[in-house]
C-alpha cells in the first residue's frame, strides 16, 4: 500500500541502485512485512497508539504505519532480493 509498501520498496531498490522493482523485491516486501508483525511491537509503537499490547492476531495483521522497523526490516530484505535476482548495480 502507499504507507507501508511502496515507500520502502523503493527505498531498497535506490539503496542498490536496482534497474527495476521485480516480483522478487515485492515478494520480499510482503514477507518482511509479514515477519515483523511476530516480533514484540517496541514501546514507541504502543505509546503512538495508546496501547498497553499488541501481538499478531487478528487486530494486528500487518505493522502499524508509525512502527520504525518497517524501513529497517522491509527496505533491506528488497534490497537483497534485488541483489540475488541481479537487477541491483551495486552491494550494500
């Protein structure tokens, strides 16, 4: 989606200088996302939503928007996907 995709899609595939945003990177995208949402949401996080918890369930499917580790997590997962499909010009 346009806050928790296409933000961080791109920003992996410029970090490595990609020639093109493949199904590979997407692929990666979404399994980086889906990954995330099994780890203990940070402190930052619950505060941001006036939470006491969150875990994955059926109210916490995807990360929330304000989670920082999104652009750590997806933007280097598309990165390496762009890496080994041979579409990056350069390694990071």
């Amino acid at each position: 989606n346009n806050v928790l995709g296409f933000p961080f899609i791109f920003r992996g595939a410029l970090d490595v200088g990609a020639r093109n945003i493949n199904t590979s990177m997407k692929i990666a995208a979404a399994k980086a996302l889906a990954s995330l949402t099994h780890e203990d949401v940070p402190d930052s996080v619950l505060k941001a939503y006036n939470l006491k918890s969150l875990s994955f369930g059926p109210e916490y499917l995807i990360p929330k928007p304000f989670d920082p580790r999104v652009l750590i997590w997806e933007s280097a997962a598309v990165a390496e996907a762009a890496i080994k499909s041979g579409v990056a010009r350069k390694t990071i």
